[in-house]
C-alpha cells in the first residue's frame, strides 16, 4: 500500500527582513479601526528555527504596507501553545497554531483543561503533514505497510513535550495503541530520529512538519526512504475521534526516493486571533492578507497551494466574523458550523 509524493521546496525566506515591525504604509487600504480596536498588534509566531517566525514576519511586513492605522510586529514564541497563552491573555492580537493545539485551547482540553480560551480563526495556512518514516531497507525486513504494523518496533515519537508527540499520542489513541505498551518507545527530535535511523537504532520515527522539509531531505540523501502509510481505515477511525485532523496524500516525488503517493494525515496550520477583535478589524486583516498572499508564499513556496479562502473550512473552530464577510464577498461558502 505504498503511497508516495512530489518535490516541494522548503523556501523558507529566513531572509524576509524582520525590521518590517516599522515598514511605513506606502499604500493606504481602507481602515479597519473601531473602537477598541488598538493601533499596534502582535503577532506571536515560534522560534526563529521553524516557519511560523518569518510567515509571521511576512505578515507583519504587509499589514504595515498596505493596512491603514494599524502597525505591526512578530514576536518570537515557544509556538503554538504559547501563542494560545498569549492570546487569552490578551498580550497577542494573532497567532500562528498547529489546529490541534487551538482545538484544545478553544474547548478547554489538554494543555488548556478546564480554561478554554475565546478564540476565532482569521487564517487557515498550510496543512502539517504526518509522517510516518523508515527506511526502505526496514520496510524490506519488516513489512510496514499500514501504520499499525508499527506495533512491537522501536518507534520515536518525537521530542518531550514537542507538538509532534501530542500529535503522534492523539494518533495512538484513536488508534487504541499504547505508546507505554505497544512500541519500544523512543523520544527523540528530528535531527537525532534520523540519527538513530541511519544507525539502526530504530525502525521509525514520527515527523509532523510540512511536506519536503529539510532533514528528511538530508535523510533520503544517504538512505531511501519509507513512508509507512496511514490506511484508509486508520485515517477514517482517526479523523471521526480528532476532527481537526485531515486525510492527506503526499504525492509521489516530494521525496526522490519515494515514488507512490502515500495516504496520510494532515493538521492544519492557522491564524487564531481573540474572539472580540472587532468585525471591522478582522475584516481589514483578512481581506489585507489574502490579497497579497504572493508575499505570504515567498516564505514557505510549498505552502502556496494552499492558501486560498476555500480552505477556510479546515478550520478546527469557527471563524472570525471578518474573514467569513470577505470570504463571502469573494464567492466563498462558509460552512454553518464554522460560524460563531
């Protein structure tokens, strides 16, 4: 049941200046202010390793240039669930999530048990795709040809406490695998799950990041990969449990050495931002970043197919009333479950 995928460039614009906190509005837009509403915002990203710190970046720098009466600026974050934090506290005005961490936040689950935080979403980005890797030369020996088979093999989950290893422990649960029981269980980041990889320490390893990223590039420079697939019943018994997850297919050639599409999961990325910004605010934001998602697409090319209005409906909660106006506007439909 092989599945594989296609080339996807990991252009991250780590280049993109990030003194666009101060660009100047060269071209008015229409204002978005009301009462309330405060002329600077923060935008909370994630570290200066990953992508949501230049995106954030990107967006700051376009609010600045083409929003009137309103300034900008990324700040870096410990991520997603930080972002959340930051925004129910009131010190960020929108953040850049994984949908699984503002699902938790939005219903008062998890890291967020029993303090919901008052959420929308204004954006949805890029998906972050599951996968499920070994090498060709183990799937050979062991026959990983649905994700169950990884049960009795040595498998990383991915670092303490990392987005991935609640991703990949969601996954186990609906799965009704015990990542205690069920695995020789390893706990390592990215870097050091290639490492053990190569080296045979173990026989795969999860990576939650989105298509074509760079150390598996490196990996499959050495050794051909193995993408385990997520099989139709797996993927149907996993997004009926944890709706904010998305059936996914890498397509075959993202990864030179894997040719078939491989069926996945997927979660995506958002722009939550506090559930009392204005309508006239969110409306301002929204219509300014989707209108210049070329720049938006210069920090992560791989993720430009997906930033249209139409993907508004992955969002894991409902939506702004701003972006769902001028989504409106634009022909789009907007679910009734998404509306607030």
């Amino acid at each position: 049941m092989g599945r594989q995928r296609r080339r996807n460039g990991f252009g991250l614009a780590l280049g993109l200046s990030i003194t666009l906190l101060t660009a100047a509005c060269s071209q008015p837009a229409e204002s978005g202010k009301s009462d309330g509403d405060a002329a600077r915002i923060s935008i909370a990203t994630g570290t200066t390793a990953g992508i949501y710190y230049p995106m954030g970046g990107s967006m700051a720098e376009v609010i600045n240039r083409k929003a009137e009466g309103v300034e900008a600026s990324a700040e870096t974050t410990g991520g997603s669930v930080q972002n959340l934090r930051l925004i129910a506290g009131g010190q960020s005005d929108m953040a850049i999530a994984q949908s699984d961490v503002v699902h938790q936040a939005y219903h008062g689950q998890g890291e967020f048990s029993g303090k919901p935080v008052k959420t929308q979403t204004l954006m949805v980005l890029y998906p972050n795709v599951y996968h499920a890797v070994s090498l060709q030369s183990r799937h050979d020996d062991l026959g990983l040809d649905c994700f169950s088979d990884i049960k009795g093999k040595r498998f990383s989950v991915g670092a303490p406490g990392s987005g991935n290893e609640l991703a990949t422990n969601l996954v186990f649960d609906a799965l009704d695998l015990s990542p205690d029981k069920d695995i020789k269980r390893q706990r390592y980041a990215y870097a050091e799950t290639a490492r053990a990889l190569r080296e045979g320490q173990i026989d795969a390893g999860s990576w939650v990041v989105g298509e074509g990223h760079g150390s598996l590039r490196e990996l499959e420079a050495t050794d051909a990969l193995h993408l385990i697939p997520m099989c139709e019943d797996e993927a149907t018994e996993v997004t009926e449990k944890y709706p904010f997850y998305n059936k996914h297919t890498i397509k075959g050639g993202i990864y030179s050495t894997v040719k078939k599409d491989v069926p996945t999961l997927a979660l995506w990325n958002v722009v939550a931002v506090p559930a009392d910004m204005s309508e006239e605010r969110g409306y301002q934001l929204a219509r300014t970043l989707y209108e210049n998602v070329a720049t938006l697409n210069k920090v992560y090319e791989a993720g430009a197919e997906y930033l249209v209005l139409e993907n508004l409906a992955k969002s894991p909660v409902p939506l702004h009333p701003g972006v769902i106006r001028y989504a409106e506007e634009q022909g789009v439909q907007i679910p009734d479950r998404l509306r607030p």
